[in-house]
C-alpha cells in the first residue's frame, strides 16, 4: 500500500472515529476534497482490508454512508464486558 493511501485511510479512519455515527460519503469527499469516486474507492478497499484482518472493528459501508462498527464475531466478549 503506498503512503499516500495509507495516510488517506488514516484519515478516513480517525473521522469515522471521532463521528461515531455513520457519515455521509459526500461529507467525507468534501472534508478530504476528494472525487466521491475516489472516497467510494478508498471506502471499498478499506472495508475489504478490515474484513480479511478480521480485526475487532469493522468498516460499514452502505450507498450512502460509512460507520465504524464492531466485529460481530466477537459479540460474546462485548456482552461478557457490558
């Protein structure tokens, strides 16, 4: 992965944190001034990258929107801990 994708998914990821909700793909096209071809992709290979790692928190993304969320696989230890 090169560094300038690398630091666009950083990004992406930190604004998707700190929303908590999902965000609209046009905002983050605008904020990151960015094609929403551009924020659609960089959206897609994120969420591909999230799901082969199998890491706790995946990407969500619909048409219209991309949210963090939790990894379902891991909803026992979520319930054990609330």
């Amino acid at each position: 992965m090169e560094s300038t994708d690398r630091t666009l998914f950083n990004t992406i990821e930190c604004m998707l944190f700190v929303a908590g909700d999902p965000v609209p793909v046009t905002e983050i096209a605008r904020v990151l001034d960015l094609s929403l071809a551009v924020a659609k992709g960089a959206l897609g290979e994120m969420e591909q990258i999230y799901k082969a790692e199998g890491r706790g928190i995946q990407l969500l993304v619909t048409a219209d929107t991309a949210q963090l969320v939790s990894n379902r696989d891991y909803t026992s230890a979520v319930k054990d801990l609330l």
